[in-house]
C-alpha cells in the first residue's frame, strides 16, 4: 500500500514530481518542473519551473510549500536527491 491511499487527511504525507519539459526554446538547455503535492488532495502546494534539478533547487521549492502551509509532513517520492 502506498502512502497516497494510506493518507486520511490534509498535509499528511507530501510528494515530489520532477519532470522533464520538452521545448524548442534555443539556448535553454533542460527545463524542469518541480512539484511538492498533497497526497490527500492531490494539489499542487508548491511549484517551479527551473534549469536545474539539483538538492538546493528542490529544496528551496519543498522550503516555499512548508513556510506558506507550516506543515512538516513526511515525503515520498519517485526519486529524492540526497
């Protein structure tokens, strides 16, 4: 069981979602998306767009999403760079 349908409530369990934007913009390089959701609502809480998806860049999205809510709940995710 995931912690998705284990989730009974808001702010119980956030997850990450790092994907790869496909483009044509010249001289950009590799954009991303980088979203922290709420497992029980499925919302979006927190969101960039960036050319990097290294640790500082992650973790100054999951930062924005825990001060706007204060919530500290537990992660899970495809993949978290650690």
């Amino acid at each position: 069981m995931s912690l998705g349908s284990a989730t009974q409530a808001l702010g119980q369990y956030w997850s990450t979602d790092i994907r790869y934007i496909d483009h044509n913009l010249p001289d950009t390089g590799n954009v991303y998306s980088i979203c922290i959701m709420d497992n029980y609502s499925r919302a979006i809480l927190w969101g960039d767009i960036s050319t990097r998806q290294d640790l500082p860049t992650f973790l100054s999205i999951l930062f924005k999403a825990v001060e706007r809510y204060d919530a500290h709940p537990e992660l899970e995710g495809e993949r978290l760079i650690a």
